[in-house]
C-alpha cells in the first residue's frame, strides 16, 4: 500500500504557485514601492485612477483570487506528517487542519477589497480610500492563523518523540522565528509613518519576507520528508 | 391504565382548563377599562399562571413523586419567576410615574 | 430500564433522565429572563402596550392555552401508560399529543396570518415585536417538541425499544412546552 | 515560580495527556485574554449603540482610538490560537462512540467562525480608529460593519452547537454527561435570539439590547465555563483507550 501517492504532485505544486505568487507581487504597482498610509483620499483615488496602475490592478489582484489558496495543498501535506509523528492524539493535525482555510479567506478579503476598488475607480475618492485601508489593514494585520500554524507545527515536531522524527528540531526553532517575525504587523493600525506602517520595515518587508522564508524552509523540509517516506515505503514493499 | 392515576390526571387536566376558562373574564373588560394598566389584573394573572404551571410541574411532570431537591428546585424557580415579574411590574411602574 | 410491570408509584423517582431537568430549568431560568425584560419594558409605555394588545383576541389565547394543557395531559398519559405497559395506549395517547401540538401549530401560524393581514408586523411596535418574539421562541420549542415526539412514537413502536428512561424524558420536554406557554399566554394576552 | 516551572517541564517531558492540557490551557488562557481585550482595552463590549450619528461614531472612534487598535492588534496575534482550541474540542467528540463525522463537521465549522467571530470586527474597528478624520458616513458603515459582522453572525455557533448536541446525546463512552447535550440546544437556541439584531437599531432586541445581547451573553458565559470544566474532567478520566471513559479518579 502506498499511501503517500500523489503527495509528490502536490509538494511540486508549490515552487509552481510561488513563481505565480511573486509574479503577481511584482506585477501589482502597489507592492514594489509599497503604498504609503499617509496619502491623502485623492491621491489614493488618483493611484486608482492612473491608466497605467488599473489594468496592473486588476490582473494582479484576478492571479491572487485564483491562487490565494494554492498554499492548502501544502498545508495538508504537513498535516499528513503531523500524522505520522509519535503523538497521543490527533490534536495537532486537526489544529492546522483549522488554521489552512483561515489564512487563505483572510487573503481572499483583501483580494476583494482591492478589486472593489479598483472596479469603480471614479468613486468618491474617501470610498475608494476606505476599501484601500480595508485591503491593506486586511493583508497586513491577520498574521494570526500564520503564526498559529507556525506555532501549532513547532509544538508537533518538539513532542514528535521517536527515534527518528519527522523534522528535525531545527525546522521547529525556525518556526517559531518566523512567528515572531510575523507578529508586529498585527499593530499595522497604530501608525501611518514609520516600521509599523502598513509600508514600513516591520509590518510590510519583515512580515513578507518571514512568509516567504516560511515557504522556502517548509518546501524543503517537507519535500525531504516525503521522498524519505516514498523509499521507505519501496523498500518495505 | 390505573384508574386512579387515569383520574387524578383528568381532574388536573379539568382544573387547569376551568382556571384558564375563568380568566376569559377579563376579555369582558371592554372600552376604558381595557386601557388602563390595571395592577389587580397583572398580579393575579401571573400569581395564576404560576400557580397552573406549579400544578403541571408537580402532577404531569411527576415532581411530587420526585426526590426533594427537584422539589425544592422547581419551586423555587417558581418563586424567583413571581418574585422577578412582579417585582418588575410593580417597580417598573413606580419609575414610570417617578 | 424502569421496572414497568409496578403500577404503584415508585417511591422518590426522577420521571426520565435527570439530564433533561438540568434543560428545563436553564430553559425556564431563560425565559424568565425574556419575561422580566418585557415586563420591564411594558411599564414603561403602558399605553402603547395596552393599546396594541386590545388588537390580540383573548379568546384565541385561552384556546391555545386549552390545546396545550390537553396535549400535556395526553403524554402524561403515555407516560403513564407505557409504565404500565400497556403500548397500544401509550402509542394512542403520543398520537393525541401530536394531534393537539399540529392544532396548536395551526392555530398559531393562523393567528400570526391573521395580525400580518391586519398590518400588525415584527417592526410595528414594541408591543408586537415582544408578542412576535416571545411566540416564535416558544414556536421554535415547539418544532423541537415534534421531533422530540417522533422519539417517543419511535421507542413506543417498537418491542425492542421502549425505555421507559427515553418516553419519559421526551414527555419532560413537552410539559415544558405547556408550561412556558402558560406564562405566555399571562404575559401577552392577559396582563395589564 | 521555579516550582512551576518545574512542574510545566515535568509535564512537557512525562505527561501522556499533554497534548490534551496544552489544548486546555489554551482555551482558559484565550478566553480570559478575549474577555480582557474585547471587555476592558478595546472597549468594544458590552457594545455600544446602534442608533447612534454619524458624529457620534467618530466620537466613539476618537475615544477609544489606542484601545481598539493596541487590543485588536493582539487579537490578530493570538487569534490563530482558536486552532487549537476547536481541535481540542473535536477531539472530544472523537473520543465519542459516534462517527468522526461529527469531530470534523465541528472542526471546520468553527474554523469559519473565527472570521465573523472577532476578525471581521477587528479589521473594521482598526480601519475605522487609524483615520479619525475619515468621512462620517463611512465611519458609520465601518461600525456597522464591525457589531453586525460580530454579533449578527450566528449559522456557525448554531449549528455547531447543535453538532456537539448530537455526538454527546448520542455517545455510548461517557465522555459528557448528557445534560451538557442539552445545554448545548439552550446555547443553539440563543444563537436565534441575536437574529432581530440586523432589523432594531433600539430596543431589547437590538445588538446592545438586554435580549439580544446580555441575555445570550450571560448564556454564552455559563456555556463556557461549563464546557471549560467537564473538559478538564475529561482530560482527568482520559484513558486512550476506544470505550467508554473511567469515572474521575480519586
């Protein structure tokens, strides 16, 4: 019995989704030189309004509406490890379990308040400001279900306690960095200017760049981890 | 079915329809008398309707056959039910006039 | 499993399971608490109160109060019944209960048509925003009540069921239906 | 505080429960932060009126300005920690004789619930307080926006209640006592209560009224602190094994 089929399609999945994730990063004009908070309703509106962002907008904001959730298939392949460490109950799995649709739906609000904007941009400049903080405080501040997956996974691979573990402990201190590093952005509302504004160093480049080491260090660990059980499986077959 | 039980429940049955019948009464009160808050009315249809419900809890529902603390518990949510409404009627009406 | 074939009442016994207990005074202790905010809330504009509730017919009132506490002495006669193992009774008796429950839920939904039609709605006033609430909340009990009935008819059906444990604990609910409704019937169409 | 220390250290290495008291302990712990955060910094409960102006939206903004963007930001932190906590409940009812259907229907419902449950609210008061000066009637909607997505909010506590009724009515191993069950239709049933919410702006039945919110807030509360005990006799009973549960050692 293999059980482990088609886990390797879906591990792939990933680089595939990051190269469409920072393509569209790239592609949206307000994330190179992230927005700053402090413009004023009609610049935000003129942001909007310019022919040469809108179409870049749009497209960028249609490619993260389809891809938003293309992280779940990871997510449930580290739930599939999860399952394999030495626990008592099945507490853990079914925790990231909870934090995979949570992460994804948080996403996908901002995405739509981004859209909305740009649908209309000829609305009353202080409507279009409202749905550009929306989407920008929505993106920004819920690094909760982050955090928790980063955490819930640190606490599996410390109580992993077998012979051979999962992960090794490393995977786990590195979790829990990147939680840490993900948590100030939570405060993004509390300034305008500054490393806690939604463009400054904490809330907007530490944030994106925990995420994306996340992804990195995840994607490895996991891939080792699968092929490591796909030959164990051969050989036991 | 024990006849004495068949009986005893029909007689409750017949004691709480007669009791609600008698309230129609107050239907008759047509007109003035109809609009005006009226204390006497309010505090005898609650004290009433506490009363049939008491009656329904022991007989049909089979407390007084029941160990003494659900006895004890059902009445003294009986009690706290007349204590709450009553008093809310009445110190209700006294803020409303103050 | 009660020891059914003792006709004579138990000495000190719990009717059902003493769970369904915990439910009925939480559920009384809530409404209570329904009935003091609108007691409350009537003192305050006893006008508006008194007016809007000349528009309820009384005599529909005692109807429904009539139908329930028949209902309820129906499934203390299942109860009893079953007890004594007499089945074909009890299920007839569970029937009855059905029967008068449908009556009042008929009963109900016509008066509800019957004040719609006469422009009296949920957001017309206080008056009847309580009426309709407090009338909803009891009919929502209600349709628990029915499939809570359906239980008992299910046990009673057949031979390989029958706890008397479960009968007993289903007719508990029931009353509980009869008697918030008897408050109700109190607060809404006879209290001034 | 060394000795606890010591004891959580004992726990962590020896503790075969201690998955099951990590998911305990969360949820005592989140559920007084929560009570703290949402009651005392952020002021946002009990809520405030609906029927009120537009200016006096601002007014209120303006006035809790630090309060709801410092208590929000740490309910955006630790508001992922709810994970554990549904996946600690599911387990009960994994635990149960009943089919897993119920564990997972439980799991993913309140997953969902975490949005409207306090996210939701969060984003729409923190946007709303970071630009007091933002046009009134925007802030108006905002506010709406924040109490209606929170408290108008009820299919998933509901029908997630409702599903835990079932699996414990149902449960041959004794994992709760039935009249949690029932407690369960009692917190299910006040959850139909809050839906007037989104018709009153005043009155008991409007989102801060004495129906729509204090009642079912003190249901909520002792539903709560209910299941927060019988889990913690779970925990105790716990055997691992598939049948029922040993009474409470002594």
């Amino acid at each position: 019995m293999r059980r482990a089929d088609g886990e390797v399609i879906l591990l792939w999945t990933l680089p595939a989704v990051g190269v469409i994730w920072l393509s569209a990063f790239l592609l949206f004009p307000g994330f190179v030189q992230p927005m700053s908070p402090t413009l004023s309703a009609e610049e935000v509106a003129a942001f909007y309004r310019d022919p040469e962002n809108l179409p870049r907008i749009r497209y960028s904001m249609i490619v993260f509406n389809w891809f938003a959730v293309g992280l779940i298939p990871v997510l449930a392949l580290i739930v599939m490890q999860i399952r394999r460490m030495a626990h008592r109950t099945p507490i853990f799995s079914y925790a990231i379990i909870a934090c995979a649709a949570g992460g994804p739906t948080i996403f996908l609000m901002a995405d739509l308040f981004w859209l909305l904007a740009a649908f209309r941009p000829m609305r009353d400049p202080q409507q279009t400001l409202m749905f550009n903080d929306l989407a920008w405080v929505t993106f920004s501040s819920q690094v909760g279900f982050l955090i928790a997956q980063s955490v819930i996974l640190a606490l599996a691979i410390y109580l992993d306690r077998q012979e051979r573990p999962v992960f090794r402990p490393w995977v786990a201190h590195s979790n829990l960095v990147v939680a840490a590093l993900l948590a100030p952005a939570a405060f993004v509302g509390l300034a305008l200017e500054g490393p806690l504004a939604w463009d400054g160093l904490l809330s907007f480049w530490v944030r994106n760049l925990a995420v994306g080491l996340w992804i990195v260090v995840m994607g490895f660990v996991l891939g080792r981890a699968i092929y490591r059980q796909r030959s164990a499986e051969e050989l036991a077959a | 079915m024990n006849a004495g039980f068949e009986k005893r429940l029909s007689v409750v049955l017949l004691a709480l329809s007669a009791i609600t019948l008698s309230q129609l009464g107050v239907g008759s009160l047509e007109g003035h008398a109809a609009l005006r808050p009226n204390a006497t009315i309010t505090s005898s249809a609650i004290v009433i309707a506490l009363i049939k419900v008491r009656i329904i809890l022991r007989e049909f529902m089979e407390v007084r056959h029941a160990p003494v603390l659900l006895c004890r518990l059902t009445d003294s949510w009986v009690v706290l039910a007349g204590v709450g409404l009553l008093g809310s009627y009445f110190v209700g009406m006294a803020i409303a006039r103050g | 499993m009660t020891n059914a074939a003792n006709t004579q009442p138990r000495p000190r016994f719990v009717p059902g399971q003493p769970d369904m207990w915990a439910f009925v005074l939480f559920e009384a202790l809530v409404f209570t608490a329904y009935f003091v905010v609108y007691v409350v809330r009537r003192t305050q504009s006893p006008e508006l109160f008194l007016e809007s509730q000349a528009h309820l017919d009384l005599r529909v009132g005692v109807f429904h109060t009539l139908v329930l506490l028949a209902s309820s002495w129906s499934v203390a006669r299942c109860v009893q019944a079953a007890r004594e193992r007499s089945f074909r009774t009890a299920l007839t008796n569970a029937f009855l209960t059905l029967l008068l429950g449908f009556v009042f839920l008929v009963s109900k939904v016509l008066e509800w048509a019957a004040k719609i039609e006469e422009g009296f709605g949920f957001t017309s006033d206080e008056f009847f925003s309580f009426y309709y609430f407090l009338t909803a909340i009891h009919f929502l009990h209600l349709l628990i009540g029915f499939g809570v009935l359906a239980i008992c008819v299910h046990q009673l059906w057949s031979p390989a069921r029958r706890s008397q444990e479960t009968i007993e604990t289903c007719a508990t609910y029931w009353h509980t239906i009869d008697f918030l409704w008897v408050l109700i019937f109190a607060l809404l169409y006879v209290m001034r | 505080m060394s000795a606890l220390l010591r004891r959580i250290a004992w726990h962590w290495r020896y503790d075969e429960k201690r998955e099951l008291w990590i998911g305990w302990w969360t949820l005592v712990v989140f559920y007084n932060l929560y009570g703290l955060l949402f009651f005392v910094v952020a002021r946002t409960q009990p809520p405030p009126k609906p029927s009120l102006e537009p200016s006096e939206i601002v007014q209120w903004f303006d006035d809790r300005h630090y309060g709801l963007l410092f208590g929000y930001a740490i309910v955006f932190i630790v508001g992922g920690a709810t994970a554990i906590m549904n996946a600690t409940l599911a387990y009960t009812m994994r635990r149960m004789s009943v089919s897993r259907a119920f564990a997972y229907s439980y799991l993913v419902i309140y997953a969902l619930a975490t949005l409207p449950g306090m996210l939701i609210m969060g984003v729409a008061c923190t946007v709303g307080a970071m630009r007091p000066d933002r046009d009134p009637e925007l802030m108006s909607w905002l506010y709406d926006f924040a109490f209606l997505s929170f408290e108008g909010t009820m299919g998933v506590f509901l029908i997630g209640s409702l599903v835990w009724m079932v699996a414990v009515l149902l449960d041959r191993n004794r994992v709760f006592p039935k009249w949690f069950g029932y407690l369960n239709l009692c917190n299910a049933l006040t959850e139909v209560v809050v839906a007037p919410a989104w018709i009153f702006k005043r009155g008991a039945f409007a989102w801060d009224g004495a129906i729509a919110w204090w009642i079912n807030m003190a249901v909520f509360v002792t539903y709560t602190a209910v299941f927060l005990t019988l889990l913690r006799r779970m925990i105790l009973r716990e055997d691992f094994g598939s049948g029922p549960l040993p009474d409470l050692p002594r």
